[in-house]
C-alpha cells in the first residue's frame, strides 16, 4: 500500500477534525513557521470601477412598509377627496372609507425647505443632511417579493443581496471583522435569511446575522471563544494542521467552496481579538447612548455606528421591535404610525448626527425605508379610528444621507394623490446602481459567472440617478 493511499485528503481531514476549521483559522492571526502553508490566493479581488464617495454603508430598514404619505411625501389634495373612492387598476376594492388624509402636519424645515411630518421631528432637524426620494417604485405589493427585491434585486429567492455583492467588490477593511452584518433584534423576521444570503457568490460574502434582543457582549457573540484550549494549545494544533494542509495542497487542486469556509472561520478566529471590544456598546458614553434612545433598534443603529467606524463594509438594521412587520399598518394606521416613527426617528437621527461629528458622514451611506410605502386611502374599517392603510407599491419614498449623496434634496414626486411616481421615478434596480454608484462600483461591470452567464445585482436593469450624487 503507497504513503499516497493513506493519506487523507484536504476535505476528509477537516470533516473528521473537530477543531480544523478553528485551527486553520488560527493559522491567519498568529506568527508562521517558516514551513507554514501560505496564504492561498482569493478567487477574487476587490474592484474599484472609480472613486468612491462612500466607504460603507448602513441600510435601516423598516420592515412592513411606512406611509409615504405620513412621512415625506405630503399629498393636501388627500384632504379635498377624503371619503372618495378611488377606481382604476390601483385601487383595492377592500371595505375602507375611500381616500384618507394624514393626521400629521407636514412642515418645511432646514435651509432647504424640505416638508417632513411632524411624526419625524428628529430626522427634520438633520434633513439638509438628506435626500429624500419620493418617486420610488418596486414590482410587487406583496411582502415576500418586495423585501427579496429590495434586498437582492429580484423577486425571488437565491440571489446574492446587496450587502454581499458590495462586500464581494469592495472586499474587508477590516480582517478582525466580518465585512457585511445584519443586526435584528428578533428570529422572526419575514423571509429571513434570504434576504441576507450570498447566493452564487462564494461562502466568506454571506453576512454575519446577530439577534440584538440581549445586548450583552457575551451574548451577541455567544461561544466565540475557545472555553477550554490555551492559545498557545492552539497554536500548536494549528501549526500540525497547516504543515499537513501543506502536504496536500502541493498534490491536490484547492477545492472553492472548502477554501470559502476556512476564510469564513479565519474571520471567527479574528473576531476573538477585536469583536468583544467593538460589539460592547457599554463603552459608549452615556450621553451617546441617551441620544440614540432605549430601545432594541436605537440600540442596533448605535452598535452599526461602532461596526461601521471599525471597518465593516455594509450593516443591515432592521426594525422589527414591535413584530415581524411593525409598519404593516392595516389597521389603525393612524395610532400605531407615530409610536413606530417615535423610536426610529430619535434614533435614526442620533445616527446621522453622530456619524457627522465624528467627520465620518461624508463617506458613510445611511439609507432609511421599507418594501414598498401604504396606499393614500383606506382599508378594513368603516369606522376612520381604526382604519388602515394596504401596501403599496407604484408609488413611496426613500431616505438617503451621507456617502456622497446631496444633501437637502427632495428628488422626484409622485400625483397629488400619492398613487404613482410621475416625476423621474426611480425603481429598486435604479437606487441598487446608485448605492453601487456611491462606493465605486459600476453595476454593469460587476458580475459574477454562475451557471453558464454572468449575473449582476440589477440583472439587465437600472440607471444610476445622478442627480442625486453631490
């Protein structure tokens, strides 16, 4: 029998060894051996089609869908026709009591005069530092394809999401961390992990998703630490692991997807140096922590601030505080929209502000919004107390501050009544090429080959909306 017979292969040592994964990952932190193996090539390197204006970006999403109508997009003309049924293709026959007017007053605020509801006081103080798209338009009003779409840029499932192509052309600024982080302070969370997932693209572009309901450090990242080996006794298991892994890359071609778990361990190793100490929002002073506010999501925006300022590409917050669809607000809209703008505005606005004293603004995207916006008339309820608004999707609106983009802008319009985007609408494939845009990446040219084609995040769609880059 040949030495060659017995050896084992890279893949059957590392199945069969408990601690391989967490060894190999060792092997990129601690100091080598002369005979250590090296450093295997990445089957891809960062892309920089042209100068960023945003480094990173934190993407707040208000799962369900807000009003449009009840945040940035004031529509008077509700008011003349409220009680009117609609007609047309839109319109729902459901049992509302026709058009429905906002509850809220809309005042201009900034330099720039822009109408914000006076259910977003916070945000209206940072609006010159924002744009607001109000001509935004997506496919589907349904949940489960609009969240996919907004997220991956396609109606259905196994495609790469935003914040995994971004990672894959933009790569880690940070190797101590993980490049793309979904914060959510609930499991349930409608589609679920889908909506993070790296598709086609390799294994080490799949977000990090953290449960953010018990803040505590040791529970945001529970077993991270090795509870029984030394580091030295770790670094002698790695130093055996990487001289055999030696032997059997110099007779066997390396294998995509087991080099794309090892990267994904090595970055769980490295976690231990750093992602204690950036993770434990308790070192923020208390003033900071007031400014964001008391709660799950004003705990999470704080918690991206400190992913983004140590070097983590993407982070996705999501507001689910209140259920797995919050601003789903088919019934008693008008009672459930201001506790829901309450908490994500003073936090929404802390994020801003702090991001700008700390000069870190300028190249970190901050988007706000949901899957779709609500309709402008009524559903369910006779009685207008309890009435609700319906998804909407031809027509809602979209923040943006920082990272490049203008700020005190109010871009695009939908009609007077808030049913559709007229003016220079722009579609969930338009604001991908945009946010694409803004940290360098041409989004016809990034693509990945995947059963026999190249794919991109906005499939054979989408323009960049220029008019909106400072």
């Amino acid at each position: 029998m040949s030495i060659n017979s017995l050896l084992l292969n890279r893949r059957q040592l590392l199945q069969r060894t408990a601690t391989g994964f967490g060894a190999t990952a060792l092997a990129a932190l601690l100091p080598r051996p002369a005979a250590a193996l090296p450093t295997t090539p990445s089957p891809h390197f960062p892309i920089s089609h042209f100068p960023a204006r945003a480094k990173r970006v934190i993407f707040l999403f208000m799962n369900g869908g807000p009003s449009h109508v009840d945040t940035f997009d004031p529509k008077p003309a509700l008011k003349r026709y409220e009680g009117q049924q609609p007609d047309g293709d839109l319109y729902k026959k459901s049992k509302g009591t026709g058009f429905m007017p906002s509850p809220f007053a809309f005042a201009k605020h900034g330099q720039s005069g822009i109408d914000v509801s006076e259910s977003l006081p916070n945000i209206a103080r940072v609006i010159d530092d924002c744009c607001v798209i109000r001509s935004m338009h997506t496919d589907v009003p349904n949940h489960e394809p609009a969240l996919i779409q907004m997220h991956t840029g396609n109606v259905q499932p196994v495609r790469p999401s935003l914040g995994s192509w971004l990672l894959y052309g933009l790569g880690s600024e940070n190797e101590n961390l993980p490049g793309y982080v979904v914060l959510r302070p609930s499991n349930q969370i409608v589609v679920g992990p889908a909506l993070w997932s790296n598709g086609f693209l390799p294994a080490q572009y799949q977000a990090t998703s953290v449960n953010t309901s018990d803040m505590r450090v040791e529970k945001l990242l529970a077993n991270i630490k090795n509870p029984s080996l030394t580091r030295p006794q770790q670094r002698q298991q790695l130093d055996l692991l990487a001289e055999l892994n030696e032997s059997h890359l110099r007779a066997r071609d390396d294998d995509p997807q087991l080099e794309a778990q090892i990267k994904n361990m090595e970055t769980a190793f490295r976690m231990q140096a750093q992602a204690m100490d950036t993770f434990d929002v308790s070192r923020e002073s208390e003033s900071t922590r007031k400014m964001y506010g008391d709660s799950p999501f004003a705990r999470s925006c704080l918690l991206a601030r400190r992913l983004v300022e140590d070097g983590v590409r993407f982070v996705t917050v999501y507001y689910t505080a209140t259920g797995t669809q919050p601003w789903d607000t088919h019934t008693n809209h008008d009672a459930t929209h201001p506790k829901l703008c309450r908490d994500s505005d003073q936090a929404t606005a802390a994020l801003i502000a702090d991001l700008k004293s700390r000069g870190m603004l300028d190249d970190t995207l901050v988007v706000w919004g949901g899957e779709f916006g609500r309709t402008p008339y009524a559903e369910n309820s006779n009685a207008k107390a309890k009435a609700g608004r319906d998804h909407h999707h031809t027509a809602f609106s979209m923040l943006l501050a920082g990272g490049g983009v203008k700020g005190g802008l109010a871009y695009g319009a939908s009609d007077e009544m808030g049913m559709v985007a007229t003016d220079k609408p722009v579609h969930v494939h338009d604001l991908h090429a945009t946010l694409l845009h803004l940290v360098g990446l041409d989004h016809e040219k990034l693509t990945y080959r995947y059963a026999g084609r190249d794919f991109r995040l906005t499939d054979v769609y989408g323009h960049v909306v220029k008019d909106i880059v400072a």
